[in-house]
C-alpha cells in the first residue's frame, strides 16, 4: 500500500499524477480529482487501483 503524497493525507494512493512542470506523484483519488482540474496534469490509474479512478 502506497500512501497518499499530499501532506497531512493518510489515504491510499490509487492514481498517478503526471505533473509538466513537478514530478511525478501518486495520490488518492479525492486529491487526484483536484488536481486533474488544472492545465497540463495527467492522472493515470496506478496498476490494480482501475476501479477506484473512473
């Protein structure tokens, strides 16, 4: 199980977010669905965890 890389955040990661201009970061779909929202940012389900990011 991997944990969530955003601060203060205890969940399991599910998605693996591809950032142009950061690295990359893997975070639980709550924060995944903020941060797709913003120009540029690719979240790809991480390998098992399809079921949990549509």
């Amino acid at each position: 199980m991997t944990q969530c890389a955003e601060d203060g955040c205890e969940n399991e990661a599910a998605v693996e977010l591809h950032i142009p201009w950061d690295a990359n970061r893997d975070v639980c779909p709550a924060h995944a669905r903020v941060w797709a929202q913003k120009d540029g940012v690719v979240p790809a389900p991480m390998d098992g965890q399809e079921d949990e990011w549509p």
